[in-house]
C-alpha cells in the first residue's frame, strides 16, 4: 500500500506526466481500487496520488486533464448515505470529469438496477463534472444516456460491455490461452453472439436473417455475412448510430423515445424470433431467457419514464456527439447532448 505513497508517489506521478506528455496524450485516467466502503483507506491514497499527479501537471504547464476512475459494488452505489460519503469524499480530487464502473451492472443489467443506477446517478450530478458510465454496453447503457443519468458511456468492442470486478479482488492465474475472440453484434436481440451462435441463428430461417442481418449498407454491404467476417466493424459503426439517433432526440423526450424505439422493439424482435427453431439448444435456450428478461426490463422501464419527470441531466464529456475513440480493443463511446 506504500507503492504510492510520499516521494515514492511523487517520483511515479512525475513518471506518469512524462511519458503522457511526451507521447502526446491529452487525458490521464487516475488510480483507482475496488471500494468497499466510504472509509476504504484506498479511497483517500487514489484522491492523494491525484493531487500529486495534478501538481505534476501544473508544474510541467502540461494540457493532460484528470480523470476519476470510481470502482463500486452495487449495494454500494445503492445505499444513499454511503454514496453521499464517497460524493464528498471526490471534492479533495482534481479531476476533469467522473468515469464509473459498477460491479455486475453493464449490458446484462437488469430494469431493477437500471432504476438504481439512474436514481444514484443524480447525486454525481451536483459536482458539475462529466459523468461517463464505464463498463456500460447494451440496451442499458443506452438507458443511462437516455435517462440523463450520464452524460458518456465507455466499453469494449464486443466485449468488456460490463463491469466484472472477481478478478480486482483476486488476479487470475496467467495461462497460455488465447484472449477472448470477437463477438457478432445483433441489436434488433441486443445480443453479442459468438461466431458460430450467429451463423446457426441466421441459418435457422430467411425470415430471422432478414430480421436480424444488418440492413447498412456503409456498414455491411453484404448484410449478415460481413456482419460475422468483420463483427468490430460492425459493432462499433451500429453502435455510433444508436448513439446519434439517440442524441438527435430532445431531451424532454428522449426516455420515452428509448423506451418505444430501443427497448420495446428490441423486446418484440427477441419474442418473435425466440419463437422459431435454431436448431441449437444453448441457443434456443438463450432467446428464451432473453425474452423473458426482456419482458421484464420493458415493464421496469415504462414505470421509470413515468417517474423521472424533470430530473437533473448528467454532463456531457467533452468532444463531438457519437464521438468514437479506439484503444485497442476497446472503444469508448463519447455521446454529447444537443442544446
């Protein structure tokens, strides 16, 4: 835990500005921990390695901004008087804008925790800063967008859509394996299929390839087919659509336009094609759940449109709307809100 601490923090914050400096960076994401509680002793070495980091800057008159990169459990973010604590707690750290992973919430998550995520979400939005959602893929990444609730949301290119925290609390074993592959991006099922899962589901019938293969012609000329020969591409084009269609919606009525165009056709779309046979029984199971999952995120989402009337909007990151920013393998998705 001294790694960071004193003159030992100070050298490595000088490291840190150096080499982002020199290699033309303009952002620095901060260190962060998994945290358990407001009084984490991590919480406040993160806050101390960024003041040092942000003295750095100042020294140097480098153009870097800081951002916060806050790591929660669920239960955590959920309990309003820890939240307000870990809030506070954010006013000691300099910092551009707000990145926040919370664990198991992401493209799987339910209507329940998109409910809890937005309420939580409003609290931030007193610090005035820009809050991106990281880790956050799918339908509800969309939502929290749509909601107001962040004003960014940030994952992988077909993977890392949600925030898994087993391997902060215990590094895997290193093995010799290869990294996980590219998955196939189906939206009308917001779903990533895996190459074979996608060719056994648009084999199954011509009425689901018709439904389901990618009808974007700058994107997929030869629809289904350059779908699964070029998934990221495919991905992170669909993606930036979904985005700018998104922000090209009043704010006034953006939930309820998210709830009608994205979850309630996503929902119809996933009954009707659960009712045909793939062939494949993980698959078909697959759909099945997905449908019911659907059912359910579609009834939680209509109740939160009816009562989020006038609430506080989160703050756009800065950058172009439907901005896309590749690292690697990962993409992160900058939305930013017409006036």
């Amino acid at each position: 835990m001294t790694d960071f601490d004193g003159s030992t923090g100070q050298t490595r914050a000088a490291q840190i500005v150096e080499a982002a400096a020199s290699n033309g960076f303009t952002q620095l994401l901060g260190p962060t921990h998994l945290l358990s509680s407001p009084n984490d002793p991590w919480l406040r070495r993160d806050i101390a390695m960024m003041n040092r980091t942000a003295a750095e800057i100042a020294r140097r008159d480098a153009e870097l901004d800081l951002i916060y990169s806050l790591a929660v459990p669920m239960r955590l973010l959920r309990n309003a008087a820890e939240r307000r604590s870990i809030i506070a707690a954010l006013a000691d750290a300099p910092c551009a804008a707000i990145w926040l992973k919370v664990e198991n919430f992401g493209d799987d998550a339910t209507g329940e925790k998109i409910a809890a995520y937005v309420e939580a979400c409003r609290d931030f939005h007193a610090r005035g800063l820009p809050l991106v959602g990281d880790h956050v893929g799918g339908l509800p990444g969309l939502g929290a967008l749509a909601f107001g609730a962040v004003g960014g949301i940030a994952h992988g290119v077909t993977m890392q859509q949600s925030f898994r925290a087993s391997g902060w609390r215990r590094p895997p074993a290193l093995s010799g394996g290869f990294g996980p592959s590219w998955r196939v991006y189906i939206p009308q099922l917001d779903l990533l299929l895996k190459t074979k899962a996608a060719e056994t589901l648009f084999a199954a019938s011509p009425k689901i390839r018709a439904m389901c293969g990618c009808k974007d012609t700058h994107c997929c000329p030869h629809g289904p087919r350059d779908m699964i020969g070029h998934p990221a591409r495919h991905a992170i084009y669909q993606r930036a659509r979904e985005i700018e269609r998104l922000s090209a919606v009043p704010q006034s009525v953006r939930a309820s336009h998210y709830l009608n165009q994205s979850v309630r056709k996503v929902s119809d779309d996933v009954a009707q094609v659960a009712t045909f046979p793939v062939g494949d029984d993980a698959l078909a199971k697959r759909l099945q759940a997905k449908q019911q999952e659907m059912s359910r995120y579609r009834q939680t989402v209509a109740h939160l449109v009816e009562n989020t009337k006038a609430a506080s909007v989160g703050v756009a990151p800065a950058g172009s709307e439907g901005r896309l920013i590749m690292r690697g393998r990962e993409a992160i998705m900058r939305w930013q809100r017409r006036p």
